[in-house]
C-alpha cells in the first residue's frame, strides 16, 4: 500500500493511491482543501484521534469529502469497521465545469478493502515527508488558498507513534509547543 501527495505546484498536485496492486491517480486543484479535508476526514474516523480532543474538532464527514480535480469531483468516502477500512472512490460530475447533464457520471473509480492502521500509517509518512521537504509555509505558498493541515497531521501521527491519543485537554493551556515540535520533526518508520 501506497499514498503519494506530490507535484505541489499553482495549486495543483498529483495524489497516487496505490492499493491492492492497483495503481490510481489523482489530480486535486486549490478549488478544494484537498489534503486538509482528507486528513480532517481520516482523522474524523479514527478512534485515538478523537477522544481527548473537543466535540467537533474533527467533524464527522457523512457522505465524504469532494476533491475539484478540474472536468469532475472526485467523491472519498471512508468506512472504519474495527481493523478494516473501505475506501469508495467516486467521480462526479463538477457543475462548476460542466452544467449540462453528464450520463457519465457517477462513476466507481475504487471500491476496495484495507487496512485502517496500514493505511493511515501511509498517509502519515507521506503527510512526514511533505511537510519536512515544503515546511508550513511553503507548502501554504504553492498551494494557495489552504495551509498544511498541522492538526489532523500531528493527531494522526502520535496515534501512529504512540497509539494513544494526544492529550491535549490534560493541560488547561493547551499544548506546549515543544511537545509539537518535537512531534513534528520525530520520524516515524
């Protein structure tokens, strides 16, 4: 299993999903927070991620998160049972693109099973590798409208590393920067 997140450019960039020896790509534009809301959207579903933070901090997502990819959207929908994870890849038509009926569409790119914890932990190496090549700011440069999403990265990553969730509620001031940065630049294998 495989996650790419790369060719960051003008609010472009290239997403590669390589899943069950199948190999698929995507074209995400700055018409979305394409990566903010994935992350937003795993870490919605991911039981460490949620317990020590507020109610809605990571929202539920029904239905998904909608990626512009240009002529179409590009429908994500995660469903968690336990270990399991089923992805749904959907494309449907951009009335912004297109505002004539499109028999085409809906369209099943992906219907596959996996691994929550293999999965989530490919995201978060190349959610790692991105930031640590971009940094924050650069990567909010090339991508335009949308900044790094830190906190869906930070909460994905101490669940991966530590599997516990990342206690922010036990201070009455938040968390300590340090804890952050030291979390922020930790590798993780």
């Amino acid at each position: 299993m495989k996650f790419s997140y790369m060719d960051i450019r003008s609010g472009n960039a290239t997403c590669v999903l390589e899943i069950n020896k199948q190999k698929f790509e995507f074209y995400p534009t700055f018409h979305s927070d394409a990566l903010g809301d994935f992350v937003s959207y795993v870490a919605s579903i991911h039981p460490l991620c949620k317990l020590s933070w507020k109610d809605g901090a990571f929202p539920k997502m029904n239905g998904g998160i909608e990626w512009h990819t240009g002529p179409y959207l590009l429908r994500w929908e995660l469903e968690r049972d336990f270990e399991d994870l089923e992805i749904t890849i959907t494309e449907i038509q951009n009335p912004i693109a297109d505002r004539k009926k499109n028999p085409n569409f809906p369209r099943t790119v992906l219907r596959t099973k996996c691994n929550f914890d293999e999965f989530v932990l490919c995201i978060v190496k190349e959610l790692d590798r991105v930031i640590k090549q971009r940094g924050i700011l650069g990567y909010r440069q090339e991508w335009q409208n949308y900044t790094f999403p830190i906190d869906g990265f930070l909460a994905l990553k101490y669940a991966c590393l530590y599997q516990k969730p990342f206690e922010i509620t036990k201070k009455q001031s938040g968390t300590s920067l340090e804890e952050e940065l030291d979390l922020l630049m930790k590798n993780i294998d």
